[in-house]
C-alpha cells in the first residue's frame, strides 16, 4: 500500500485569510512508513495568539524559514502521483489547492480522508478527532498540532482503518 499522508498547521482557518506555518508529508510504501519532507514556513502576515495556542508555532520559530508559497514545488514533487491522506482532508487540500491556485500550479490527485473512514467504519465512536481516534487504534503519537507528528499519526491511523474496511469487507460477502 503506498500513500503520502499530509498535515499543516496555519495561522487561521481560512485559507482565503490565513496561511500555512508547517507542513508535513509522509511517504509509506508498502505499508511501511518511508520518507517524510517538513518545514515549518514563514507567513508574510504574522501569526495569531489563537493559532499560537493550538500548535505552539511562533514567529521567532518561522521569520527566517521560507514561505509556504516558496516550498510548493518541492512538496508537490514529493507526492508525485501519490494518494493523499489527510485527517479532515477539506481543511488542509483547501489550504493546499489555494496556494497551488495563486502559483498557477493544476494539481488534482486523489484524496483519502480519515475523518470520514472513521465515520463509516467506527460510527459509535464519540470523537472522530485525530487524538481520540488514535486512541481508539492504539496509535501511539509523540504529540499533536504539529504537522510531522500528525501526519505520522495520520499515515497509522489510515492503515489501521484500511484493515478495518478490509475487515469489513469479508464479513459483507461471507
């Protein structure tokens, strides 16, 4: 099974207002985690209190790191034709798409959400949230609301859940 499993964290929710301040990108091949890239990158509009709550990112930690906009190439480069997993997949392919947008970049690759696997395959659940859902699949995490530890986290989270459908599957036939 190979993947790259993708996280950011921004400087809001918007993609249209905010912008990207880390990113990650796990590569797995044949079930087995492989390469990561990860940067943290520079806003040109400062980072809010809000944001800085969440995941710990300050400016003293981006002012020299370059720009989101500037390591596109590299990340895209990265994923080549690879399925993209994220947990809650619309929040970061919005931020991801928008700049790809500005850049002038046509990307469109195919897209694995965790958030809606666990939803269809572990609907009892009382939080679908990264953390929780771990938990539940016994993933173990060295933290959260940093891109490479969740998208780490992400990428198990995925092939524990891709076992589960599989599972589910052979109950339907049999």
């Amino acid at each position: 099974m190979n993947f790259t499993a993708f996280d950011l964290e921004t400087t809001g929710l918007s993609p249209e207002s905010s912008e990207v301040v880390e990113f990650a990108a796990v590569r797995v091949r044949g079930g087995e985690l492989d390469l990561n890239l990860a940067s943290l990158c520079r806003p040109l509009h400062g980072i809010s209190y809000g944001a800085m709550r969440v995941n710990g990112i300050t400016y003293d930690m981006v002012a020299d790191k370059p720009t989101f906009a500037e390591l596109l190439p590299s990340l895209l480069s990265f994923f080549g034709d690879d399925t993209i997993v994220c947990h809650n997949a619309p929040f970061d392919m919005s931020f991801l798409m928008s700049y790809c947008r500005k850049a002038g970049v046509s990307y469109s690759p195919k897209i694995q959400d965790t958030l809606q696997m666990a939803r269809r395959l572990l609907p009892g659940l009382p939080s679908r949230s990264l953390e929780p859902l771990a938990a539940h699949l016994n993933v173990r995490s060295d933290g959260y609301h940093r891109a490479l530890a969740d998208a780490t986290v992400t990428a198990k989270v995925y092939l524990k859940l891709m076992e589960l459908d599989i599972a589910a599957d052979r109950t339907d036939i049999q």
